[in-house]
C-alpha cells in the first residue's frame, strides 16, 4: 500500500458508452482455460493475472475472490481478477491484486476495461469494502486517485546470455566473478526445493520486519502452477545463503520473493544467484525479466539497476464506495516502524507462529 496519492491526469477524449452486448460474468472455475487462453492473446497477460491465483487465494489463505470476464456473445474481450482481504489491520480491501506486484484489468479496448472497473467498483460497494485498489501496470482512463510512489524494474532478455553479459559494467562483472570464487552453487527446481526455500525466507523476512505466508500458500503455487514456477537456491556447499521463487508466463519472468541469511550479504550471493536466474531465463527464451516492485530511489532500486535493468511506473488506483481520503497504509508511514522494528526483535519461533495469521491479512 502506499501513501502518495494524487489526481490522475486528464484524458481528453470520453470513454464511449458499453456496447449492448457486452456483458459482464463472475467467473467459476469452469471459466479457467477460457480466462487463460485469452491471457495468451495478450501481451499483457501475466503470471498474476493466471485463473489458478482464484483457488491459490481461496484456499490458501481463506479470502474471497470475483474474477470478472467481459464477454460480447462469445468472445472474451477482457479480464480482472479481484481478492477480497477483510484485515482487522487495514480494513476490508478489494484488490487486484494483493500480495503480489500488480494485476489490473486487462482489455482488448477502453470500452471493455471501462466496463470491468465499473463492475470492480459495484462490487466494492456490495460487498461493503472500505476500498477498491487496482495495481496496474499501465495507466487507466479514470478518474480514480492514483498513486505512483511504486516502479517495475525489468531486463529486456536476449536468447544469448552472453550479450547481457558483455554491456554489464566492468565493475559489475567482477562482482559477480567474485561472488562465484565464494564456492557458491546455484540449484534450480519445483518443490522438492520448497523445504530449504521457506527456511531460508524465514530467517529473511524476519530480519526485514515482515510476517511471511504459511508454508502451504507457496506448496498451493507450485501445486497449481508447476510449469510456470521456479525456486533457486543459491547454497555455499551443503548451507543454503540465498533463496528466490520466480513465476513464467507470456515469455516473462516474475521476481516474486526472495531472500538471504546473514551469510548472504558478506558472500555476495545476491550477485551469483541473480545472474543464474537471468542465464537460465535466456535460454529458456524468455524476452523480460521483471524483477519485482520497488520504491523509487530505493536501496532496491540501485541494486536492479546494475543489471541493466529500466523502470517503468505503477499505477495503483483507488475506489471509496462511500467517499473519502485514501488509505495511508505504507512501511513507511511512521506508525507502522514500531511495530516492525519490534518484529525484527522477536526469536525465530515466535514468527513462525504469529507470522502467517498476519501474513494473510497484509495486502
């Protein structure tokens, strides 16, 4: 969630009225091959947008979904996935999409995502939420509040790695060189790696601050999405120092979670992990890689950006059905500090227990 909400700017020309015959559907699981098929017809179809993230959500982690499609007789003309979070934290949320980078609405025109945002916003207020959030990858026609305190960072891909290779910086490769003299091996693979990813992220996220999932949402992912998930393992012989969980789909990479143990940061494990990742994307002939979200002018930021990878802006947009001021609810809004510098403080089995209950409920 972020905190730096402004006006969207003016678009001059009106969106036209719906055609008659587009009809708007709350989709079942029956729709699922339908939804995913029209994902594959445009580009910007991604691994959040998939079908499968409906049960993922319902089942895993107990929330409410609306995935509505836009329809004219047969032909699917658009989509927006939609998950309910009621958090005694931040209020009842309707969101596309929660928990990961972005997942708006997707349209072959402004007609028919015009339609599904109207639909979004009559769900809302049905369904009595404090407010709808649309984290989109590109501008909407809208007047909602926007804000675009978040970025995207990604790699454009080339088939031979050794292209990326050579417009690294000088410097940039030597870190890496030398982040692989530290007898660090990159493993790649599906859930017979999720024991030692989830131990590894345990240790992570607690030095961050933040109450990670329950180990059964990231065994519910690779269950429903084997052939579009990843897990890397970056290990210093039999210890585990570097971790990250990627999804595929339309020839893009999603950076979803990752993280590190103490030992991570003096080994430099980020630089060896992270190249393995790209390499394997090449060859598997990928064309994007998008390494996650991040905060303008961040920490983050820098580090992505020694890959030679570009940013481009996120759109998160907000609905209050009954009118108001925005939600306020970053990491760096200074009422939420105390409570993370707290967490960091907890032992490892106090987390283990508290953190997934907590997890869930933080959009």
């Amino acid at each position: 969630m972020t905190a730096s909400v402004s006006a969207p700017p003016a678009f001059a020309p009106a969106t036209p009225a719906p055609s008659a015959a587009l009809t708007i559907e709350a989709c079942s699981t029956a729709h699922g091959a339908q939804w995913n098929e029209y994902l594959t017809r445009r580009p910007e179809g991604s691994y959040y947008h998939l079908f499968e993230w409906q049960q993922i959500n319902q089942q895993a982690l107990g929330h409410r979904t609306a995935y509505l499609l836009a329809r004219d007789g047969a032909t699917v003309r658009g989509v927006l996935p939609l998950t309910f979070v009621s958090s005694p934290l931040f209020g009842r949320i309707l969101c596309s999409l929660p928990f990961v980078n972005y997942g708006g609405p997707i349209a072959d025109d402004e007609i028919a995502k015009d339609a599904l945002v109207k639909a979004a916003q009559n769900t809302a207020k049905e369904w009595r939420a404090d407010y709808l959030e649309l984290r989109c990858a590109d501008q909407l026609q809208t007047d909602m509040p926007v804000s675009t305190r978040k970025i995207s960072m990604h790699i454009a891909l080339d088939p031979d790695p050794d292209v990326l290779w050579n417009k690294f910086s000088s410097k940039h490769r030597t870190n890496i060189r030398r982040s692989q003299k530290n007898e660090l091996v990159v493993t790649a693979g599906g859930s017979e790696l999720l024991e030692t990813f989830y131990s590894v992220m345990e240790q992570s996220w607690r030095q961050l601050g933040t109450p990670l999932y329950k180990r059964s949402y990231f065994e519910s992912i690779l269950r429903a999405l084997p052939d579009h998930t990843r897990i890397f393992v970056c290990a210093r012989g039999t210890e585990p120092v570097a971790v990250a969980f990627n999804g595929y789909f339309n020839g893009t990479v999603e950076g979803l979670w990752a993280g590190g143990t103490e030992l991570s940061r003096p080994l430099q494990a980020n630089y060896a992990l992270y190249w393995e990742m790209i390499r394997e994307a090449c060859v598997r002939g990928c064309t994007r890689y998008h390494l996650g979200r991040s905060t303008a002018d961040s920490g983050a930021e820098d580090f992505k950006k020694k890959w030679n990878a570009t940013s481009s802006q996120l759109y998160w947009y907000f609905h209050r059905p009954n009118g108001g001021e925005m939600p306020q609810l970053n990491v760096d809004n200074p009422k939420y500090k105390l409570a993370i510098d707290l967490w960091r403080r907890l032992p490892l089995w106090t987390t283990r227990i508290i953190g997934p209950p907590l997890a869930r409920l933080i959009p």
